[in-house]
C-alpha cells in the first residue's frame, strides 16, 4: 500500500508540474502578441519628426514595413506593465515637436485587454503615440480622442525602426 501511494504522489506531483508548465508558457504567448492582434491594424501611421509630420495609409507600399518594425518594438518586452503617468499634454506635444515619434490612427474606437501580472486591464482608444526618442521611448500611450495618462511600459528601443523612419523622412 505505502508504495503504491508513493507512485500516485509521485504522478500527482508530475501532473502538477506539467500544468504549472503549460499555464506559465500560455501566459506568455498571451503577453508576446504583435500589434495587429494585440491593438488592431491601424488605419493610418503618423510620423511627428522634429515638428514634421508624414502620414503613411494603408495603401502605402511603407505601410507593411513599419508595421514589421512596430510589430518588433511590440514584441520586445516579455511582461508590458501599465503606467499611469503624471504627465502634461504638453510633454507629449513636446515629443513630437522635438523628437521622434509614431502614432497609430484608427477610424474606430478599439478594445485592447492587457495582461500585466495577473491583471487584464481594458483599454479603450482610437490612437496610440509611441514616442521613439526622450525619456517616454518605452511607452505607448492610448487616446480616446486625445492622448492620456494611461500608458504601456517596458518597451525596448528599436534602432531598426528608427533607421527606417530617418530614411523615411530623409527621402
């Protein structure tokens, strides 16, 4: 009897590891999502360079291109979190007079449902401004129509982006 409770214990204990396992990776393919499943493909893209503004539609043949180095910055991070900054509209206007930064146009109002930790937080928004440059290069802010204080965080630096959009905005 005891060693038969010891190979049940044994399997009981395999099992557990083995759905601890599956539930971690599950979370993980939730947080690691690109940006069309994750915010929606965007109607149009705005480039804000130094006071500048370009737009790219989707018909553009750029479109798909920034959408794949957007898609790198989105996948960056492993764990996003949300940030609530104490901010002034006028620093992220400042971003985009006197760095660099993209944001995402839609023509309707998105849902996005954020896992952070163990949270899911919903987000509701018609655009998104990533700045690329400045002290807010890894957050991605959300509109509903004007850019708030809630924030996304955690988001690396993406050169190849900023490479592209340097020759972008130079041609």
């Amino acid at each position: 009897m005891l060693k038969q409770r010891g190979a049940y214990d044994k399997k009981r204990s395999n099992l557990f590891i083995t759905l601890f396992l599956v539930a971690c990776s599950g979370q993980g393919v939730l947080l690691r999502q690109d940006l069309e499943n994750w915010f929606g493909a965007p109607e149009k893209i705005e480039i804000h360079y130094e006071g500048e503004k370009y737009t790219i539609s989707k018909d553009d043949e750029s479109y798909s291109q920034m959408m794949s180095l957007l898609n790198k910055k989105i996948l960056s991070t492993y764990k996003p979190s949300t940030a609530d900054c104490d901010f002034d509209i006028c620093e992220l206007e400042s971003v985009k007079q006197n760095g660099l930064a993209v944001e995402l146009i839609y023509s309707k109002e998105m849902n996005a449902d954020i896992v952070c930790g163990t949270d899911i937080i919903k987000r509701r928004y018609n655009r998104l401004l990533m700045p690329l440059t400045g002290d807010l290069r890894n957050l991605i802010f959300f509109g509903n129509p004007d850019i708030g204080g809630n924030a996304l965080g955690d988001f690396e630096k993406n050169d190849a982006l900023i490479d592209y959009i340097n020759q972008f905005t130079q041609g």
